[in-house]
C-alpha cells in the first residue's frame, strides 16, 4: 500500500489524499460501506460500484466463525469469493469479541470468547487474526485489539492500552500476504494520556497506517470530538489516519477538519433497510404518510438509479409492503450519498473551499423542512 497527500488544507489539518493498492486506487477522505460477511447488505457488489463505492470493510471474526477463512483462502482469496475486484479492509475482530460475546476471557495470549452464531468455544490471537487475515487477502489488515467498554475505570484502561501495545506488536511481527498494509489502532477510552500513550506507543513501531478504537460506544460528542482531536496531533502525517465505526455526516464532516482520512460504519445501510434515508437536507423517513402521494424521487437532482427511477410513494409502498426491494433500493441510495458527500468533500479540499463546503452543508440542513429524527440504529 502506498499513501501519498496531494493536497492540504491551509488553514487546517484536512488533506486530499490518494491509496494505491494491489487491487487500485481510491482517493481520501473516503468512507467505507461494512460488507461485514463479505457482502454489503441488500446490494451487488455491481450496485454498490455504481453507486460510487471504491473499497468496503469485510470482518475477520464473522469471516472466521462463517464460512472459515481456510475455506476462503482455498477459493482464492476474498476478493474472488465475493466478486469485488477493488480493494477490501479488513477489521481484526476485537470490537466483536467484546460485542457479541457474553462468555469472553481477555488474557495476555488473546482472547477466548463463544461463537454468537452456535455457542461453540473459539480462540482468537494476535497471530491467529493475522493468520485469519492473509488468508482473506485483504488490502488493508487490523491489528488484534482490546477495546475497553464505555465507563470501564481508568485502570481497566490503562490496561487495555497496555495490552493493546503488546497485541500490535505481535500482529507486526507475524508474516503477511506481500501487498498487505497493517494499521494500528490506537486506544485509551476517553483519557488524553492514554490516547497519547497509545498512539506513541504504536507510532513507534512503524505501521502502514493508524486507526482510532474504542469510540462511538457511549460518550457525548464533545468528548468524542475532543478526543480525535488531541489524538491526531500524535499521529504522522504522512501515514493514512482510520476513525472506525463512526459514520453520521455530521461526524465525518468535522473530522475530515481534524485530519481524518477514513470512515465506516454500518449506518448507510442498517438505516436503509429501516426506512431511514439520508439527503442533503437532512434524514427522510419513507414509511411516514406525507409520502403516500409524493411523486418526488428521494432527493431532486441525485444521480443515483433509485432516484432517477423511483417516487417516494412507490418506495413508501415497497417498505410498508415488507418487499424486499425496498431494502435494495433504499441502501442503493443511501450508498450513493455517502459517496458523493465524499466526493464533495475531495473537491471542496482540491479548490480550497472546504470552509465553505462545511457552511453550506449545516445551512442545508437548518433551512430544511425534512424531519430530523433519531437515527435508527
């Protein structure tokens, strides 16, 4: 993997930035649709292509529990397997030891947890995730983390920081596919010291790139914000820099001005498949009765198929008909979205224009009449 910034915002810390990897390019910010079981719900991977999606996240812990990476592996790799010929991250499987586990024993050596899936006993290592990754033969790989839960004390922390630096040591040294990156991730909770404890601690070690766990599982935003904020400064520049699992734009917006380059999240499709959809304006809530009537596409002037085919009455009827094209067409939309808010975003940092671009974006949304209503997640 090769990173390089083209452009920087000044002032600021945003930048336009461009990957390459074995399997292509994409430009940064960019935001990562979750293909959580080596598919992006409800959608092709030729739906999402055209919806503008350049790389998606697969995740090593479903990959592992169903169909095996062995299997995978024996396939030809991920890429193969799921018919997606650009490039694919892969998480490392710690948040979901931590999520889906109620049965989970952290230990020096990694983690012992029960499959959410049949109850079944698993082992999960450092070595072992990277094992699990080269198989997938993924662009980009996760080191094995440990996520403190939100309201953990502080020693709990600390501890899991430690542990964490440890667990990232170990991924480094073990063999991986030839064209295959390796992040960090660094975690702390929503203490400074230890953020900055981490992020010295895993820069020193020299990953392709740096990724910040642990947040989005409680805190306000402010702390949130505050947190990226002060982590980023130890951060090198001249390496990709990974906020994982947040996804609303507003976050992705305001983190772009702080020096962030990639995002996922599940919200862009959980939300699609709940009726939620995302405009410029602000959240659209299909199945509500104003739309029974409305000949209007989601969003007037989208590029996006759902929306140069289809009225907001007809997708109304398909979500309250419980068909299931109603969840595809819905998450192509959503998809489309995202991508062009990226997009926008790249270009507003190529013209330096982004102040403007983050002014424009709120008064959309202030001047809106469309409902803002909490995010289904």
């Amino acid at each position: 993997m090769k990173f390089r910034v083209v452009k920087r915002c000044k002032p600021g810390k945003a930048r336009l930035g461009e990957i390459v990897t074995a399997h292509g390019r994409f430009e940064t910010p960019v935001f990562m649709p979750v293909g959580t079981a080596a598919a992006i719900k409800a959608v092709s991977p030729d739906e999402a292509r055209g919806a503008g999606v350049e790389i998606i996240l697969a995740n090593t812990y479903h990959l592992y529990l169903r169909p095996g990476h062995e299997l995978i592996g024996r396939l030809g790799g991920l890429h193969r397997f799921m018919n997606w010929s650009g490039p694919i991250l892969t998480d490392s499987g710690g948040f979901q030891t931590l999520s889906l586990s109620k049965l989970r024993t952290i230990s020096a050596s990694g983690v012992h947890f029960r499959s959410h899936i049949d109850g079944s006993s698993h082992f999960l290592s450092p070595e072992k995730a990277m094992e699990i990754q080269k198989a997938l033969g993924a662009d980009i790989t996760m080191t094995l983390d440990e996520c403190a839960p939100f309201g953990a004390d502080y020693e709990y922390v600390l501890n899991s920081v430690k542990l964490t630096e440890q667990w990232a040591r170990r991924c480094l040294e073990r063999t991986r596919g030839d064209t295959q990156a390796l992040f960090g991730i660094v975690q702390g909770g929503i203490h400074p010291e230890l953020r900055e404890m981490s992020a010295r601690g895993l820069v020193g070690m020299g990953f392709d790139g740096y990724s910040l766990g642990g947040l989005s599982i409680g805190e306000d935003k402010p702390t949130r914000e505050n947190v990226i904020r002060y982590t980023r400064e130890f951060l090198p520049d001249e390496k990709p820099v990974y906020l994982m699992g947040m996804g609303a734009p507003e976050d992705i917006v305001e983190s772009v001005q702080m020096g962030v380059d990639m995002f996922d999240c599940v919200m862009p499709t959980r939300n699609a498949r709940n009726g939620m959809l995302f405009t410029h304006k602000g959240k659209l809530t299909i199945k509500n009765a104003r739309y029974a009537e409305d000949s209007r596409p989601v969003e007037e002037g989208c590029g996006c198929y759902t929306c140069s085919q289809y009225s907001r009455a007809y997708l109304r009827h398909l979500f309250l008909s419980r068909e299931i094209l109603a969840h595809r067409l819905n998450t192509i939309h959503n998809l489309h979205y995202y991508a062009d808010l990226m997009s926008g975003i790249r270009q507003a940092i190529r013209e330096d224009r982004l102040a403007e671009f983050v002014h424009d974006f709120y008064v959309q949304r202030s001047n809106s009449h469309v409902e803002v209503e909490a995010e289904s997640l």
